[in-house]
C-alpha cells in the first residue's frame, strides 16, 4: 500500500514538471540525484528561478493542477526565500513542490548558491522514475555543482548522494575549487570520511536502495576515498 502511494506521489510529480517543462526553471535537491545515480523514493520536489515573474507562470500551472501554496515562516537566515505547493492525493498523501528564488541558502553553513550559478552549471537530462516507467527532459543541475552542493551541506543524506555520485563526477578539480571557495575543504572532508568509514554506513545504503552489491559499494567508496585524498 505505501509503494502504491509512493507511486502516486512520483507519477504527479511527473506530469507536474511535465506542465512546467516550458517555464524557466532547474531541478535541484533529491530528483536532480535520482537523474544521475540509483533512483530512491524522495518527498519533495525541489526547482529554482530566477525571478518572481517566473513564479507567477509556475503558480498558475501548478493551481491548474490543484496545488495549493503552503504557509510557511519565512526566515532569511534559515532558509532563503522559498515556496512550497501541496496537493493532497489518496488518503491525504502529501505530494509537494519546493520552489526556490533567485538563490539557495544552506542553513548548517550559510553558504549561498545563487541561481545564476545552478543555471549555468545546467543542462537538458532526461530524468526516469523510480516507481513508474515515465521518463522526461528537463533542466537539472549537472552533477559537478550538484557534488559541490551535496559536500557543502554534508548532512547523512547529503553525504550518502556524494557517496551515490562521486563515480560519476566529470571535473573532480573544479569541484574542490568550487567548495573551497565557500567553506573549509578539509572540514567537509573529515565529515565525510567519518560517515562512509562507520559500521551503519553501509546498511543505511541498504535500507534506501534494497540489495546493495559489496563490489558496487567497494567501486563508491575507492572513488570518493580517491577524490578526497588525491
């Protein structure tokens, strides 16, 4: 029964971007991974623009379908300015869609990434579903910026999609220069060694993606015990 709501949740969320697929914006947050890496269930839906006149373009798609806009506290510091829509499927399962202006504000370091920078480090990709068969092209942030992002953050789960992603990155030195840029490297680095080096690590893995191959987690973990120590 929930894989069945999960299923509900991915296949409007689909044909949610689908509507949008005209509007100006990019896919960040946990379904830019899924485009890159194995697939996991994930909650919300995250995008950026630029403006609030894009906002208003997406707002009326999204009311068409009837989402309808969250009320939320708004603080600066711990957020940055953002938007949520809701849309309440069978049983009152929740299906939403964050949307992020201008800039996006990491709240554990401060660190800003403004949407001029995810534009540009962006790209057309198709982007499949886990649940579902559906597949659609979208704007998603390369995997590069997205790692930048991920290491920035570097909570559990922002440490587990590095972990997910690491073999795939094109540019391992632009990475590093872009996180030393905003934040102390070898900081987020000790983090993440200490995370991918504990006992829970490897069973967390399998609790998100099933059956996970002790060859594929050995490929993952050589690939970003080799980034962060090259």
């Amino acid at each position: 029964m929930k894989e069945n709501l999960f299923s509900l949740r991915e296949e409007e969320t689909f044909e949610a971007l689908q509507d949008l697929k005209d509007c100006a914006f990019v896919v960040i947050g946990d379904y830019a991974v899924n485009a890159y890496t194995l697939p996991r269930f994930s909650v919300d839906c995250d995008i950026i623009i630029r403006d609030k006149g894009e906002l208003r373009k997406i707002e009326r798609l999204l009311m068409d379908r009837n989402y309808i806009q969250r009320k939320l506290s708004y603080n600066i510091r711990d957020s940055g300015w953002f938007l949520r829509y809701e849309k309440k499927l069978e049983n009152n399962f929740i299906v939403s869609m964050d949307i992020l202006i201008d800039h996006v504000k990491d709240r554990m370091t401060d660190v800003d990434f403004s949407a001029g920078w995810i534009f540009e480090n962006s790209g057309k990709k198709s982007l499949k579903g886990k649940t579902i068969t559906k597949e659609i092209q979208l704007r998603i942030i390369n995997i590069d910026a997205l790692l930048v992002m991920k290491m920035i953050a570097c909570r559990s789960t922002d440490i587990r999609d590095v972990f997910m992603m690491m073999p795939y990155a094109k540019d391992k030195e632009w990475i590093k220069k872009e996180v030393a840029k905003r934040y102390d490297p070898r900081e987020r680095i000790q983090r993440i060694i200490d995370k991918i080096t504990s006992k829970q690590f490897k069973d967390g893995l399998s609790g998100v993606y099933g059956y996970f191959d002790a060859k594929v987690f050995e490929k993952h973990r050589k690939a970003i015990t080799m980034f962060l120590h090259d």
